[in-house]
C-alpha cells in the first residue's frame, strides 16, 4: 500500500470486481478467516487498496471460473507450500496468475483421477 494511494470503499471494490456488495462482504470473511486483515475506516468500514484488489480478482477467479467454495479458494490463497507468497501488514497472501494456472492444473489432474476411478467402479459394478 502506498501512502498516498486512495483506497476504494466496498461499493466502489464491488463495483470494480463486478459483484455485489453482499458478495464482497462474504468473500472478505472468508478470506479474514484465514488470518488476512483489510485496512478499516475510523466507522469499521473496510478500505481497499490495490494490493486488496488483486488479492481478490485472484479470489473471484478461484470462486467464478473454478468453482470453488470460499473457504476453499480463501485457503489457496493462503496455503504456504507454494513459493509465490507476499506479505502485506504481517498477513501471507499470493496474488500472482502463476499461482491460479497451478490450481487450475491441480484441479484438472484431480478431476481426470476422479474419473478413472468412477471408471473402474462401473467396471467393478458391471462384473457383479
């Protein structure tokens, strides 16, 4: 964050993410759930800085295009076996397009093990 950035209030990040107030507001539970801490206003209103907003277009794509559940995009981004971590305010999280081709890859890999394995389970069932 720069100081002399000007942060965005939750309509405006909403607006720029192209989703719903109440959406954002879900998304940054779950993401604070997992230790991150977005900057507040005196009235404890949350305050978004670029640094916030990447982090969550990488949530959004983990959410929209993956299909992933909150909780489970919110822990990818915090998960700490990947190198690909930045810090902001003591708080870990990742940000970079690198990282969301590595889920979408894992999630291919385990999306064609699931299928061989209802494969070979209809195999199994067609025997009996």
């Amino acid at each position: 964050m720069k100081m002399s950035e000007k942060p965005l209030s939750s309509k405006e990040a909403s607006i720029t993410l192209e989703i719903g107030e109440s959406t954002l507001r879900k998304w940054c539970l779950a993401i604070e759930e997992k230790g991150y801490r977005f900057s507040r206003t005196e009235q404890g209103k949350r305050m978004f800085y670029s640094s916030d907003m990447e982090l969550l277009n990488t949530f959004k794509k983990l959410v929209k295009v993956q299909n992933m559940s909150y909780n489970n995009a919110a822990y990818m981004l915090f998960s700490k076996d990947e190198k690909e971590i930045l810090s902001k305010n003591g708080y870990m999280h990742r940000t970079d397009d690198e990282f969301v081709r590595k889920v979408i890859n894992h999630i291919e890999r385990q999306e064609k093990f699931n299928q061989e394995l209802l494969n070979k389970l209809s195999k199994m069932s067609n025997k009996d």
